[in-house]
C-alpha cells in the first residue's frame, strides 16, 4: 500500500514537469582560434590605435548576443592559425584586418584547415588600414577556415 501511495505521489509530481513546455533561444558559439592569439578582446568601436606595431589584428562581427560589435584577435607569432566560429552576419562587409606587421611579411587567408586549400587572399602590411576580407569576388570569414600569420 505505501509503495502504491509513493508512485501515485511521485506520478502526480512529475505530470506538470513532462507537459511543460520549454524553449531555448540558439545562440551562436563565440569565435575561437587554435593556436590562440596574443590577444582577443570585444570591442565596440573601431580605432586603428586597437593595432599595435608588429601585430595582425582580425576582426569577426560579434553575434553572439545580436549586440552590435566586434571581436578582435591579436597575433603577434607567424604560424599557422584555424579559425573557428567565423561567421559573418552582413555579407562580410564588417570582416577586416588591420595588418601592423612588420619585416615584409604576407599575411595569407586558406580555405581549407592547417594552411590547406584554396589560397582565398594575400594581405601585406598597411599600417593602422583597414583592409576587407576579399575573394574572388566574395567578402568575409565565412569560407576562410586558416590564415597564416607573416
């Protein structure tokens, strides 16, 4: 008798729980990169003084929480870098990198992991510019999946 009292409770308790509906909002994973940068900061505003010399800053638009801004990456070692989690959500016109390094390197964008595929873009040093993320025709991290820093 007390066990079917337990279970009569236990159903009665749980009823509400299974008939209640629940809703999540999707919210986007933030933008990462192995190996990490020297830096990654949100920013609101845009200043070329955010780019130091010597470094390569990529910025990817900041969606995470629908707030409008920025997340900027700063590398300061050449290597090979993945990106993941770059999506853009205006076409790829708020993409861009200010490219600070010094020594005559070539910053160079791939489509593929591990500096493989597609060469999509080669950007060279313009101190404290702006220069979009271009390719064949497009714009934008979306298909850029490594970038070689130097």
């Amino acid at each position: 008798m007390k066990i079917a009292k337990s279970i009569a409770v236990i159903a009665a308790l749980t009823v509400g729980l299974a008939v209640t509906p629940t809703t999540a909002q999707a919210v986007d994973p933030e933008p990462t990169t192995s190996p990490g940068p020297a830096a990654r900061i949100r920013v609101q505003e845009l200043s070329a003084s955010q780019c130091s010399s010597g470094y390569l800053c990529a910025y990817v638009e900041s969606n995470s929480d629908h707030l409008h801004g920025w997340w900027l990456f700063k590398y300061t070692r050449c290597g090979i870098v993945n990106l993941n989690n770059w999506h853009d959500q205006l076409s790829g016109y708020d993409s861009f990198v200010i490219d600070d390094q010094t020594g005559g390197v070539t910053t160079t964008l791939y489509s593929g992991y591990n500096g493989t595929g597609t060469v999509l873009q080669r950007i060279t040093p313009r101190a404290g510019q702006r220069q979009d993320v271009l390719y064949g025709g497009g714009r934008g991290w979306n298909p850029v999946n490594s970038i070689r820093v130097c």
